[in-house]
C-alpha cells in the first residue's frame, strides 16, 4: 500500500459490503473483511490484493459474463476521469448482487468498490407481493360470496314482500302481515348493514 493510503482505509472493515479500493490503475489495494470472509466461504483462491480488476473484468468478458464487461466499461470511464460513479446489479449463482463504484477525493485517484447482497432483500419482497395477491384474491371471493347471499336473500324478500302485499287485502290476518312487514324491513337494514361492511363506498340508505 502506498504511503499515501496509509490508515484511509481503516474504517472499511465496518461496512456489511464487500469492499475494495482500487488505485488509478484499477489494481486492488486494499480490501474489508466482509470481502475476505465471503472470498473463503466460497472458496475464493485469494482476497485479490494486488491484483487488477479491471483485467480480472476483461478474462470474465472475454468468457461471455456481460456483467464484467459493463463493469470493466464503468471503471474505465471512472478511472480516466469521465465519470465519478457507477452501479449495476448482477447474478451470481443463486444470489443477486449491487456493485456500487465511486471514485474517492482523497487520497486521489482511488476508486471504492462494494458489493451488496440484495437476495434476502429480493425474497422478502416477493413473498411480500405474493402475501398481497392472497390477500387480494381472498378479499374478492369473500365479496363474491357474500354478493351472491346478498343477492339470493334479496330475491326471498322480494318474494316476500309480493306475499304481505297479497295477504293485506284479507284484514282478518292484519296481525300476520304487521308481523311480515316489520320482519321484511329488519331484513333489509340487515342486508344494507351487510353490503356496507363487504363495500364501505355503498351509501346506506335511511
């Protein structure tokens, strides 16, 4: 490491990412121990230190991985000063990653390198739309159902409203169809009552 990165890069190792400093030659200079515990879980050959990244981009391109090949691009253009910045999101094996890149003011010419795992962030948010479809499918049969109760109840109070109408013109059983009347009524402020819960935008009638 160059005098100049002497203790710059002390404060990496708190980051979750997996970070790399890269000098103006795009060569790895220094490196946080989330990279390095992710290098030995998978079974990397070294945390890369000294190397060259961007030629470790070009042998990836040049064995068909598009995402080394937009990488190698991006840094290029950092690295010779047309950008200060550059993202992309790639795949690797069954994990989704961010890489994240951005040039660094001091010392001069660095570039900082991180790798964020998105997959747990990915998954949550599947299963979170996933939740939301059930919830929307059980919301809609239950509004079908209780459309259809509403219904077939609604079609037995008109019949029995046709049957007080006919009973009221034998006053001998006005009793009977004050009876039918004042259930048929109650039924209805039921069914007013049960249509609002299912449809709040349902006015309720007096």
């Amino acid at each position: 490491m160059d005098g100049q990165d002497a203790g710059a890069w002390d404060g990496i190792d708190v980051l979750n990412a997996h970070v790399a400093v890269l000098d103006a030659t795009g060569r790895v200079i220094e490196v946080n121990s989330s990279w390095r515990r992710f290098g030995r879980q998978n079974d990397a050959v070294s945390d890369y230190v000294g190397f060259n990244y961007l030629e470790v981009c070009r042998q990836a391109a040049r064995q068909g991985e598009r995402a080394a090949a937009r990488t190698e691009r991006g840094l290029e253009a950092m690295l010779s000063g047309r950008a200060d910045r550059f993202s992309l999101a790639y795949h690797c094996a069954a994990r989704t990653f961010r890489l994240r890149a951005r040039t660094i003011s001091h010392p001069v010419g660095r570039v900082l390198i991180a790798h964020e795992d998105l997959t747990a962030l990915l998954i949550a948010r599947r299963e979170r739309n996933r939740a939301r479809s059930r919830l929307a499918a059980a919301r809609r049969e239950h509004a079908e159902v209780v459309a259809a109760i509403y219904e077939e109840v609604g079609q037995s109070l008109a019949a029995i409203t046709l049957a007080t109408q006919v009973l009221a013109r034998a006053p001998a059983n006005s009793s009977a169809v004050t009876t039918i009347r004042m259930a048929v009524d109650e039924a209805k402020r039921e069914l007013r009552l049960l249509r609002y819960k299912v449809d709040p935008g349902v006015r309720q009638s007096a």
